[in-house]
C-alpha cells in the first residue's frame, strides 16, 4: 500500500509546466489550447504549491488518477485520496519535453511527456513520464476528469513509421 500511495502521488504531481519549464516542440494553434495550456501551468504551480484547496479547484468531482502497475490490475485513485496525498509530494521542478492537445468540442486531451524533479517522503521520484489529461468543459470552466500515467518506452523499442 505504501508503494502505491508513494506511486499515486508521483503521478498525482506529474503535471505539466511550472515557473522553470518550458514548453517545446507543439505550439497551440487555436485560443482553447492555449486555455488548456495555461491552466496546465496553473495547476501545476498549485500541486507544486501542495495547496489542496486550490487544487481541488482544477478536478472535475469524479476526478480520478489510473496507473498501469505491471504484474497488477490498473490501479485507480479516485479525487479525495489524490488530494490528500498531495501534502506527502515535494516538487523541485518539472519540464515539458513535448506536449500535445486535441479539442473535442467540450473535451481537450492532453499528452504530455514530461521530466520532474520531486520526491515522496523522502524517496526519490525523478523520472520521465507520459501523462494523459483529459479535460471537461464544465459549468465555471473547464476541470480534469481523469489523468492517466506511465513511463515512456526506452530508445530503440519503438520504430518510426
């Protein structure tokens, strides 16, 4: 359980750009994904923060986090234990190595692959990873419905077209 909850809250603060990341490679076409971006930032600043009430403000109320565990059934942290594990998260830092959005009328998907700097009571959690958010037009703007969390596949796995 204690690894799991160490897990979750590695994904659960795997969010997107904060005062030092950069954004590189995709640029935002239109208005709404540029929206979308910048309310990645903001609740990336939030999380790093590890202001709960702010970050609540960003989750849509069934809000939930799924993490492919190998070996393990799919392992999902619904939105009241994400907030509470965010206190237990210390976030140095966060770069968006690439990042990519796609609007669906009232639905955004993000993806992102991201590098992060941060730890989970004390035990290191410095990595790269692939992030999935998938955001909801909702009444008072838009929330994040479910986020979902690996890592990327190492070189040389996967061929190019």
């Amino acid at each position: 359980m204690k690894t799991i909850c160490a897990t979750v809250f590695l994904f659960l603060v795997s969010l997107p750009v904060l005062g030092q990341t950069t954004v590189s490679k995709a640029k935002p076409s239109t208005p709404v994904e540029q929206e979308i971006i910048e309310l990645e930032r903001q609740w990336a600043a939030v999380i790093k923060s590890q202001d709960i009430t702010q970050a609540s403000r960003f989750l849509s109320e069934d809000y939930f986090l799924a993490i492919g565990v190998q070996g393990a059934p799919l392992q999902i942290f619904p939105r009241k234990a994400w907030l509470e594990t965010l206190k237990f998260y210390v976030t140095e830092s966060y770069n968006i190595d690439d990042i990519k959005i796609h609007i669906y009328g009232d639905t955004a998907v993000v993806v992102m692959l991201f590098t992060q700097k941060a730890t989970m009571r004390g035990q290191d959690r410095n990595a790269q990873f692939v992030i999935t958010d998938i955001w909801v037009k909702q009444k008072g703007g838009w929330r994040v419905a479910e986020r979902h969390s690996s890592r990327p596949e190492p070189q040389g796995l996967i061929r190019s077209k």
